[in-house]
C-alpha cells in the first residue's frame, strides 16, 4: 500500500513591505520540497498573494516564481490601493497542511493565521498569538519583561503624539533622559528592519520618529549599546529544539535592510566564535523566549552580547524568519545537522504536532 501524499499549499507574496523577500524564501522551500528526498512525500500548490492583499492561484503564482511580469496576469496598474482577500482560490479545497511563507504584516502578524485557522487543516508556524505579539515589538517587549529576559532600554512612543508639537517636546525630553543617543527608532510592526534609523542626535530623532509614524500607528524607541549581534534558531512544537548559534558581523554602521540582503556586506560565522556558556544561554534564553510570547514551529531569536562586561541581552524574535539565501535561520540548522531538505519536511511534519 502506498504511503499518502501530503498536499502542501505553499503561500508567499503578501501585501507588506518585505513582498519580494517573501517571494525569494518561497523559492528556496519549494525548491526543498521538490528534492529527490521529498518529491515522493509532498504535492505542492503555490498561492500568491499580490501587493494588494488578492489571492491568486498556481499559473500566476509560478508565474512570479519564474519572474514573469505580474501586470500580464493581475491585470492592474494600481501598485498602492490595498483591496484585501476576495476569495480563495478553488485549489486550496485540496490542501492537507498550509505553508506560509510570508514576512511582515499580513503574514506574520496572526491575521493570514486566523485564516488558515478558520479553513480547519494545520499549517506551519506559531499560532494566531504567538505569530501576533512577535510581530508587535512593543507588545514582545512586555512579554519578554514579564518572563524575566534582559533588554536594553526602552520607550514607546505613539504616532499620533509625533505630529503634535507639545507631545513630541515631551517624548524627546523622555528619550534623551532614560536613553539618549545614539538610540533605534522602530516601527512597532515592521520586520528586516524596514522603517528602522538610528539617531545620534534630535534632529535625527524627530527625523526618523516621522519616518515611523508613517509607516505604524506605535513606535519602539531603543537605547543602542556596542555589542555583538547572536542569533539561534529554534524548530518543534511539542518539544521545541535549539540549533548551534551565529553571530553577524558587518561592515555598516547597523544592520540595515541594504545590508540584510546586499552581497558582501556582512559576514555570518556559524557557530559563533563565543565561550560555550554563553552559547548555551542564548539558547536557554531561546527558549524562554518561545514560551514567553506562545511561539512555536520555528522562529529565530536575536541577541545582542556585550563581550567586555558579559552582558547579554534579548533583541527579538521572528516566527517567520528568511528563507533566503543568506538567511540565518536555514543557515543555522544546516550547521546544526539538518540540511534544507530536512528542514522544509520536518516544517511540514510540526504542523501536524
């Protein structure tokens, strides 16, 4: 008798600011779940949703995956007006488990989860929970502060105050006395460090406050200290694993989203060149991490490590990391012992924990 094939719905695209970074991790899943070791195992049918939020079924989803034009198919000029979900496409009465690979809001953030929730078959990830408080950094922070991680300092700051004269005196004066400078400006739901400046002084910090307030309704404000940037991994439900852990060294003055996804503008050491004690911290901390905010699947937790006086801090998690090619988290676990093709099938498999 032979074994069942699993149909995968592999959804990527999205309707945030990372879309084509979306569109580049769907590449390399698919590309796994294809391998020889699992062609036999899974049936694939790829979704794409467009900048305006519209699902689209699997001509015009390999159509992007092939870097065909998207106006051949969508049929629309309008790059900016969000239209949202219309309906589903007919294929997806056929799925067994949902991938989703998306990144940012609209994919990350536990609205495309509530969905896949509602269609009553598994998908893979953390839940509508988890996937929403690690998306919002002001909201992560809170529950990291109540699990007892170490942060660095900092202050929320509410958009609609930005534009307000005496509001905006008051959150100055607030961040320059608890943080001072230089300190990150974030938008609270944004991930691979869209929106994100730094300032060094309150022309810059007005600057990149406005920057913010035009792209969420909160802000995070955070001290910068001079430490090295860790990274783990983490995969399971049931009994959730750490992988070795990485660290990310760059030429820039941060680690921006150019330099993200720039070649040769960062080097990646796996494993991290650190004592083994602190290796097993961040992963002890990784895993507090997880159950602190409900995450679960996979996720990459960020630390920043200040090697003179051993400080060692949380930064933020992400429940749906890259799956690019320079991608930490595949990355990690490759060196972890679990290759790509291991990966994506043990994905599938968690779903189903």
């Amino acid at each position: 008798m032979s074994k069942k094939i699993t149909t995968v719905g592999i959804i990527f695209g999205g309707a945030s600011g990372e879309h084509d970074v979306s569109i580049n991790s769907a590449k390399t899943v698919i590309k796994a779940l294809s391998d020889t070791k699992n062609i036999k195992k899974y049936e694939l049918v790829t979704i794409y949703i467009d900048k305006q939020g519209r699902w689209w079924s699997s001509k015009v989803a390999e159509s992007i995956l092939n870097n065909f034009s998207i106006n051949s198919h969508l049929n629309t000029n309008n790059k900016t007006n969000f239209k949202g979900l219309n309906q589903l496409p007919k294929e997806t009465e056929n799925i067994d488990i949902w991938f989703p690979v998306l990144h940012g809001p609209y994919g990350e953030d536990g609205a495309v989860q509530g969905l896949l929730k509602l269609t009553g078959k598994p998908f893979v990830g953390s839940d509508v929970l988890g996937s929403a408080i690690g998306m919002d950094k002001i909201a992560m922070k809170a529950a990291f502060q109540a699990a007892g991680l170490p942060q660095v300092k900092f202050i929320q700051v509410n958009s609609s105050d930005v534009s307000k004269k005496k509001e905006l005196k008051i959150s100055i004066e607030k961040i320059e006395s608890t943080l001072g400078y230089p300190c990150f400006i974030k938008p609270a739901n944004l991930g691979s460090s869209v929106g994100i400046t730094k300032a060094y002084d309150a022309k810059q910090l007005v600057k990149g406050l406005r920057l913010a307030s035009q792209l969420d309704k909160r802000i995070v404000v955070e001290k910068s200290v001079r430490a090295r940037e860790l990274e783990c991994a983490v995969l399971g439900k049931n009994k959730i694993s750490t992988s070795c852990v990485g660290e990310v060294r760059y030429i820039s003055d941060w680690y921006d989203y150019q330099t993200k996804y720039s070649e040769n503008s960062s080097e990646v050491l796996i494993p991290a060149p650190i004592p083994k004690t602190v290796s097993a911290k961040v992963q002890e901390l990784s895993l507090i991490a997880c159950k602190a905010i409900s995450a679960e699947g996979l996720a990459r937790i960020d630390f920043f490590y200040e090697e003179d006086k051993q400080n060692l801090w949380i930064n933020e998690i992400n429940t749906l990391p890259g799956f690019t090619s320079k991608s930490m988290f595949p990355m990690l676990w490759e060196a972890s012992g679990i290759n790509l093709s291991q990966l994506v099938a043990r994905l599938v498999e968690s779903a189903t924990e």
